[in-house]
C-alpha cells in the first residue's frame, strides 16, 4: 500500500486516490497536462511521494505525476487492455481479448 501526505496530518492510500485524482484535475480543468500552482513531490528514504501544493488541482496533478514516475508501464498497458489495442504490441496471440475489448467496451462518442 502505498500513501501520499497531504500534509502533515492527512495522508491517503495513493491506490484509491489516482482514479479519483485523474478525474477530479480533468474536471478542474487540469485535463491540459500542466499545472501552474507550484507542486513539491519530496520522496521519502523508502521512495514513497510526499506531496505538497496549496491547491486541490495542484495536488491531482502532483498524485498523477507521480504515479506516472512509478507506473508508466502499467498504466499504459491497463489502457491498451481496455481499448483492444494489446496484440499492436504483443501480436496475434492477443487478438482475441483486442476484440472482446473493443466490443464490450467505450466508443469514442460515449467517451466524449
């Protein structure tokens, strides 16, 4: 389990708090991919986040940035997996579970 300080009482398992955070800073207008509140992300001795910012937008951003510093990969594979696009990387062998993805899943209206 991972945490992230949102300041020096608070703090929240980072797991529950991405999705959270990536929906809250797109609604907040953060959906830009920058961030003009100042963030700080101090890592502590055992590389846990510890973010700071005097704004909500600011700390969204801070969680997200952070959690693409350690977990690019999964995240990248998590929305290959959900939109049928895993056999562009990993071949044939995947073409099966790229097509139940892209009938059971989103259409670019229903995402818009």
């Amino acid at each position: 389990m991972t945490s992230v300080s949102l300041d020096r009482r608070h703090s929240v398992n980072i797991d529950l708090v991405v999705p959270v955070a990536v929906c809250m800073a797109w609604l907040l207008g953060a959906g830009t991919g920058t961030c003009s509140d100042e963030v700080v992300i101090v890592r502590d001795s055992m590389g846990v986040p510890h973010i700071y910012s005097d704004s909500a937008t600011g700390i969204f951003y801070g969680v997200g940035y952070a959690a693409a510093e350690d977990r690019l990969f999964q995240i990248e594979m998590i929305r290959r997996l959900a939109t049928g696009q895993m056999s562009e990387i990993f071949g044939p062998e995947y073409l099966e579970a790229d097509k139940q993805a892209r009938i059971d899943g989103y259409t670019e209206a229903e995402l818009q």
